[in-house]
C-alpha cells in the first residue's frame, strides 16, 4: 500500500467524504493533525442501523409525510413494519433520486434499465438531495462525537473548518458540478460565500476509486507505459475510466478515453432473479412469496455467490416449510448455480464489453484493470472477470481493503496525498437536465 506522508498543516482540520449513491450511501472521514499520518475511517454506526456491525452503507431512500416532513431516512427507511406505518399514514417513499440528475445522453437512455420514481409534490431533486445530505453530515457528526475520545469538544474544534468533499458522476459536466456545490450550501455544509465553497471539493467517481486503487495496489502497474481502466461495479451502476501516468511533480495522470455510466447493476441482476422465481414457482402455492423471496436473495444469495459448480439456497421461511417439487426444504429455495450464474452474466457481459471499448479508443495499450465497487465483493464475479480479462492480456486486481469503501476513502486519499492530478479528455458537454 502506498503510504501517506504526515499531515503538513498548520492546525488541526477534519475532512468529510460524502457519496450520495443511487441506491447506498456512505461517508469516510480523516482528522488531520500537524505532523501525523493521517488516519482514514468510515461512519460505521447510522439510526437504526446499529445492530449492523460495521455497516458502512445505507439506503439512498427519504419517506417524506404529506406535508413534505421527513418522517425516516437511510437504514430507518428498512426498519420492521415501516412499509405499513407509511401506507396507512399516507407518506411518499422517495428512492434513486439521484438519476434526476443524470444528463441527457443517448448512452443514459440506452442504459437505462428501470423508471425513475417520481419525486413528491412540491419536492424538487435539489431539496431532497440536500435533506439526505444534512442527514449524512448529522450521523458523521454524532458518530465522531460517540466513538472518540473527548468526541464532543473534539468536534465544537474543528466544526468551523471542515472541509468536504463530494463525488459526482463521471457523466456529469461544469453544470451538475455547479448544482452541487448550491446542494452543500442548501444542505448546510457550507456558508454561500467564497470562504465556504474553498471548504468544498468535488472529485468524480472515477478520479475517486483510481486514488483508493493506487493507495492499495503495486504503483508500478500505473507508472509504466501502459494504460490502466477502472472499473467500479457498484449495485447501482457500472462506472468505467481509463487513465495513464505521465508523471511530474506529485503525479499526474491523463483520462484516455470518455468515461462511462453504465446503468446496469443489481436491479437487472434483481430483474433476472425476479423472472426466474415468478416462472418456476408460477403454479405453486409460493408465487406469491416471490417479492419476499427476492428481497432474502438480495441480502444474503446475490452477494454471497461463490460457485456455479455448487447448489444455493434462500431462505425464506420457517423450517417446516417444504415443497420438494419446487426445491424447497426447511424453508429454504434450492437453486442451481448456473441458473443464478445467469442472474449476473448480463452484469458481468456489461463490463466486459465496456472495457473492451476503452482498449480500443485508448491512443496506449492498457495492461491493468482494478477492480471496484460493491458487487466486486461476489467472489464469482470477480473471478468470472479476471479470468476473462486473463484471456485478453489484461491483469485484473482488486484491492486488498474492501472494493465497496473505495469512493469515499480515495475522496479523503485525494485530498491528503494530493498525489494526482487528473487531466480530463475534451468530451463534448451533456445535456443538462434538473427538474422540478
């Protein structure tokens, strides 16, 4: 792992690393002290959510009531018996907010695999980014303030100099960059003076992951001649960049081709297991557990998948539940791992075919591929890749710290270590796209 130079600043300072994803969110965090290495955290404790050791992610999701109150966010969102609490008093569940934000182009539109649900009366998607924002700075602030020592005053020292920073999409241009920063001020971050957007940083996805990849891999795969793609594989989207190292001062790399968001993630994987359980359970008396059946793939099987040589299981139900007909014993649906390989192969065929268009428009040849993301995580996947890629002439790694903290933890390397400075391809500007 690279390793990072003591903090050089006059005083004490805390940086904040939010990513507001599609469907997760997370926030990582470095108290800077003169003279020491800086140490990286996550806030790994969120309302209703404790009971999670170690939980890094939460829901993108805001039940909002009929007045335009915020009734739950984020893991609260998910608590038992919410769904019926929120029908009965009429509430609006807002979710994937985010690709109100995406901009126009014909590669969103073909890659677009879902609907984007509306937003609330009244609510518009600066608002509502703003009010999931202002709750991920509240649970960092209360989770500094719990877990260190001194927390409290630690915080009343350094809460009129922290400094943040924000990922944004790679898709996103001067424009989206702009409502970002006005997003920061409505959320609270930061005053709307000069003073406070110089305490706002903004780092897209791509340059954000290749920092965590170069912190946590051999720098020599990105100081040699060749090309290097980055692949974030998150459970939302699909996000692939391509950089060379040119060197100089503190380092300086070049994207070599456009980068891509693909949105192909696990909904579509979701969407393959859906069809599979609605056909094969259709003439039973399961079918209409399928949304409950999904719902435990999704948190257990579709990460945990290892093997397609070796039967999987979800379980679903109680122990006495049983069906041999249909593969179901103490509660638990058996299934082949090639039919739940299938699941992943669009996903996985999505990446495959991305990379592959970065080697071709790349002027250099590429040579290595980091791997990223949640779903790098599923250790078929990554194997699935790897070997694929072996067979292209392409070495592919994923880092030795885990893949689903990479956006936020190399915001926080980025601003450290300043260590790169990425100089963006001429790509012609989107289309920008806000609406009400």
């Amino acid at each position: 792992m690279t390793s990072i130079p003591p903090y050089s600043g006059p005083r004490r300072r805390l940086v904040l690393a939010f990513d507001v994803g599609t469907t997760v969110s997370g926030t990582s965090y470095s108290i800077l002290v003169p003279g020491e290495i800086p140490e990286i955290r996550g806030v790994t404790r969120y309302p209703a959510h404790e009971h999670i050791s170690g939980a890094s992610k939460i829901p993108t999701v805001i039940y909002y009531d009929k007045k335009g109150n915020i009734r739950a966010v984020g893991a609260e969102t998910m608590r038992e018996g919410i769904a019926d609490e929120a029908e009965e008093d009429g509430w609006i569940k807002v979710e994937r907010f985010t690709l109100h934000l995406h901009p126009k182009t014909e590669s969103a539109v073909v890659h677009t695999t879902q609907e984007i649900p509306p937003l609330p009366e009244g609510k518009t998607v600066l608002e509502v980014f703003a009010d999931f924002l202002r709750y991920l700075h509240k649970c960092a602030r209360s989770y500094i303030e719990d877990t260190h020592a001194n927390g409290v005053n630690l915080w009343k020292s350094v809460q009129d100099n922290v400094h943040y920073v924000l990922t944004y999409r790679n898709a996103w241009g001067a424009g989206h960059r702009s409502l970002l920063r006005k997003i920061a001020v409505m959320a609270g971050l930061i005053p709307n003076s000069e003073s406070g957007q110089n305490r706002l940083f903004l780092i897209s996805e791509g340059e954000a992951n290749l920092h965590f990849c170069i912190a946590n891999a051999n720098i020599a795969q990105l100081r040699s001649r060749n090309g290097v793609v980055v692949v974030d594989a998150g459970k939302d989207t699909v996000d692939v960049s391509a950089y060379k190292y040119v060197g100089g001062g503190t380092g300086c790399c070049v994207e070599l081709t456009a980068p891509q968001c693909h949105f192909r993630a696990s909904i579509s994987v979701l969407n393959n297991a859906r069809t599979y359980f609605e056909n094969f359970l259709n003439d039973s008396r399961w079918v209409d557990d399928v949304p409950h059946i999904l719902r435990c793939f999704e948190k257990t099987t579709m990460l945990r998948f290892r093997s397609a040589d070796e039967f999987q299981y979800v379980k679903f139900g109680s122990t006495r539940g049983k069906d041999p007909k249909y593969n179901i014993r103490f509660g638990q649906l058996q299934l082949s791992g090639t039919d739940v390989a299938s699941f992943f192969e669009p996903y996985v065929q999505c990446i495959i075919e991305a990379v592959g268009e970065h080697c071709e428009d790349s002027y250099i040849q590429i040579m290595t591929v980091f791997l990223v993301g949640k779903f790098i995580e599923n250790d078929w996947i990554y194997r699935r890749l790897k070997e694929e890629f072996s067979t292209r002439g392409l070495n592919a790694c994923r880092p030795e710290s885990y893949p689903s903290k990479a956006l936020t933890d190399g915001c926080i390397l980025s601003y450290i270590q300043h260590f790169l400075h990425i100089e963006p391809v001429n790509v012609p500007p989107a289309n920008l796209r806000v609406p009400g």
